[in-house]
C-alpha cells in the first residue's frame, strides 16, 4: 500500500464539491443542476449521514461510514480525509481532528487490504530494457553447467521428486544428503558431482526416526568408507518440523493466496552455512497453503521455491505425493502425469524424478523375495534421457541399485548363478530337474516353473548354456578383448 497522505485541516473544498465528488446530485451534464434550477437528488438514502449533524454517542458510528463509504467509491485518501474534516466541522461539537484522521488511517488500510486493486500506485517499467541485451551472451562463452549427481542432477535448480506415501522418497533424499556431503555415490548407482552442504527440512518425519535411519545409512557405508561420519559431520544439516506451521504461501479470505514470510525467515536461518548446495523441502503439501488443484496457486508456490533458489544458488528439491491412479501397479500412470494436484507443479520444476512400485511386468523375472523401486526421470531440461534405475530397498532400509548390488538381475541371470552354484557343489541338473526343483511355490528361484522352463530356453538360445548328457552346463563368460600393443601390429 502507498503511504497515506492526509489533508490539511485549514484547508475546505467547496460544499458543491463535496457534493459532486460524494454524487449526492446528479448534475448529467446540465450546468443548471449546480445552479438551484434543479433540487439536488440524493444518490443514497435520505438519511444519509454526510448531510446531517449528530449528537455525542453517534458521531463516530456516523463518521465511519462516510468515510467506509468514500473509499469504497475509490476516491484518494487525501481527499477522504479533507472531506471526512469537512463533515466533522458540521458537527456541534466536532471531534477531535486527530480522532478523524486516526479512523481515516485505519479505515484505508482496511481497505487497502481488502481492496488492493483500489489503491494502486503509478505504474513503473517492469524491468530495464537495457538489462535484456544480448550483447555480453553474444561476446562471452557459456557457463560450464555444474551438477550436484554428475549428469543427471544439476546444481542451482528447483526440482521435484514424486513419490505414493511410504515409497522411500525420504530414504531417498536422506541418501542424497549423504551424496552431497560426502561425495559416496547415491544408491551406489549416480556419482555425486560438487560436494557442499545439504540441508534437508522434514514436515512428516520426527527426529528420532530420521535418528534411525541415519544410523542404518553409516552402518551400511562404514566399512568402505571410514570418515563418512565425520563428513557427514560438517555438510549434512537436518531439521524436523514436524507440528508446525511451514506454509510458505497461503490462502487469503477474498479466495487468492499471497506469500508468507516463511522464506525470508529460512533465508535468514541459512545466511551462515558455508558451501550451501542442496535445500530439502518434505512434502510439499506442508509448505504450501490454497488449492492443491489451482494452477495459480501451485504457481505462487514454485515462486518461493525460486526464490529460496535464487538467494542460494542451491539446487532445491521439493518432495511431493503421487496422484492415487499412479499407484496401482497393474495400470497405475506413470511419468510426469504421476503428480498429485495441479500440473503446475510439474510445469514449474525444471527437473522431476518419480519413484514408484514395479509395475507387474517390470518384476516379471525379478527375485519376488526382495522390495523394488522404480526411480525414473520424467523431466530434465539439462540433458539427454537416462534409463531408469530399479532400486532394491535391503531389510534395513537402505536404497540400492538393482544393477550395482552385483544381484543377477533377471529369472535368466538366476538361473544362469544357480547352474553355476551347484556344479561348484558337484551337481547338475537337466532342464525337466532345474523347473521341478528349483520353480514353483516354494521354489528358491522365487518364479513359476512355465516362467523357470522359458528362462531356460531363452539361455540355451543364447549359448550361454548347453546340454551335457542330458545335463545344462553353463559356459565360460567370453573375455574382453583388449587391444595388441601399438608396437605389435604389422
């Protein structure tokens, strides 16, 4: 709101002014009506408290609605005032001018509140013209783009990760603040790219379960890599807020939704943390106020998250919930149509990463004793597409690319290992005995024996096995040629 400007007590627009400025006369363009040829037609009621003297105990009530009723016809405050002095000096006894111009200052901000579109400053330049040449892009090279998980996550951006509840997207942010502040690989499948600080703010988890899980995390890392709690020590930040209120935007009584100061508090709380890189916000739905469903309120809210990005230079990830169609694994949506809510949210993030349960014919095949992640990302607007990662969650919790874990990967792999296991032992089977033995319900091989009998069949087509007397025997893995030597070739 523009600083209110009050009148000068001493000085008095005419009567007839006041009048035409209140539209307590309807002049239509005939002069004769200022004149007196025409009686003056009241625009409100007879009653209407601007004409009329009042006794002690109604002149306030009286003077709050002349003047409620002044700025709702958008008239400047200075003048709401000059008038609101001019209908006091009616009174027998008038008010104390202090008294009118205190109700004219609260009564317009009110207003200013309520209304904003009726006190509008005088428009400015949205920016500079001179601020979007293109001159310096033209002499200069490019910035090196920089990455927080090398090729696939860069450094200075909002993304998103979307998840169903119960996923692991916190495991999986938790992991990544480890990356960050440790360099270790994330899920021992991307390589961490710049190394900082992370700070990870978490609405749904209390500390003592994060407490549990940061544990799990350095007891699986320690053994290959000894200063990992130190490191952690130094770039891993975490705080709990959970029972509290996060919202960065919310909603207004007149249905629009504003920003909060949440943003220039948290960039007040981290103007101290040297090398910040990575800013957590877990879910979103507890930072965020007004209609999940309404792309303007979804997009006031990706502008906190610019904004925090901004003044940072961090990379800010916002975790978000998958819509409940998403969730069904034999035809749940997947990519960028999997976020809950508006589709703002998706158009407004630069980068989004969803995890989500295999679908039925992704686990076809896999070891259906252990837990399976999709991690897929949907939109990056920084590089070619990346396959997607299965990640397998091990009994303490901990995420692991399927393909990292050294696991065979398919029923095939496995059943390649198993040949492999029992003739280490001595023993060989015929492809009828593998099927009988080792598929079906109860089966080590965790897969149907038709499931079993084609696995089979698909290696043999393969060669990498072959019958033996009757007998599968598995074939040597083919060495990796190398190169001869510059020198030996003719």
């Amino acid at each position: 709101m523009l600083p209110i400007k009050f009148a000068d007590p001493s000085r008095r627009y005419s009567s007839g002014d006041l009048k035409v400025q209140l539209r307590l006369v309807a002049t239509n363009g005939d002069p004769s009506a200022s004149h007196g040829t025409r009686p003056p037609q009241l625009a409100m009621h007879e009653g209407n408290p601007f004409l009329n003297s009042y006794p002690d105990g109604e002149r306030t009530a009286a003077l709050t609605k002349v003047v409620g009723d002044l700025l709702s016809k958008g008239h400047p405050v200075d003048m709401v005032h000059q008038m609101a002095l001019d209908w006091n000096a009616r009174q027998n006894p008038p008010l104390d001018v202090d008294k009118v111009r205190r109700t004219v200052e609260s009564l317009a901000k009110t207003d200013a509140r309520n209304h904003p579109e009726r006190h509008k400053g005088q428009l400015t330049p949205l920016f500079d013209i001179a601020d979007a040449n293109i001159d310096l892009l033209l002499r200069t090279s490019p910035p090196v783009r920089r990455w927080l998980l090398s090729g696939m996550l860069p450094l200075g951006i909002v993304g998103m990760i979307v998840a169903p509840g119960g996923t692991g997207k916190s495991q999986f942010v938790l992991q990544m603040g480890v990356t960050v502040a440790t360099g270790i690989p994330l899920c021992d499948v991307w390589q961490g790219g710049e190394r900082g600080t992370a700070l990870l703010l978490l609405a749904e988890d209390e500390i003592d379960e994060v407490h549990r899980r940061l544990d799990r995390i350095i007891t699986e890392l320690s053994p290959s890599h000894s200063a990992i709690a130190a490191n952690l020590r130094k770039g891993l930040l975490i705080k709990s807020l959970t029972a509290s209120n996060n919202l960065m935007t919310r909603a207004q009584r007149r249905g629009d939704v504003e920003a909060t100061d949440y943003v220039d508090r948290l960039l007040l709380t981290v103007a101290g943390i040297p090398d910040l890189k990575l800013i957590v916000i877990d879910p979103a739905s507890r930072f965020r106020g007004g209609d999940e469903n309404a792309a303007d309120d979804t997009t006031r809210f990706i502008e906190q998250l610019e904004r925090l990005r901004h003044a940072t230079g961090a990379t800010v990830l916002v975790c978000h919930h998958a819509n409940k169609a998403s969730m069904n694994p034999m035809t749940g949506t997947r990519g960028q149509a999997a976020t809950r809510g508006s589709s703002a949210m998706t158009d407004g993030v630069r980068w989004q990463l969803n995890l989500s349960p295999l679908t039925k014919e992704a686990k076809a095949g896999l070891d259906a004793s252990k837990h399976y992640l999709s991690a897929e990302l949907t939109k990056s607007n920084y590089g070619p597409p990346i396959d997607a990662e299965i990640l397998i969650r091990k009994p303490n919790g901990y995420l692991v690319g399927l393909r990292a874990s050294g696991a065979p990967v398919t029923l095939e792999d496995r059943v390649l290992q198993l040949i492999r296991d029992e003739a280490a032992l001595g023993k060989s089977y015929s492809a009828n005995q593998i099927e009988n033995t080792f598929g079906g319900e109860g089966g080590s091989l965790k897969a149907g024996m038709n499931s079993v009998r084609k696995a089979v069949n698909a290696l043999l087509n393969a060669g990498k096995i072959r019958r033996d007397r009757g007998k599968l025997v598995a074939m040597p893995d083919k060495p990796i040629s190398s190169a001869p030597d510059a020198g030996s070739m003719p």
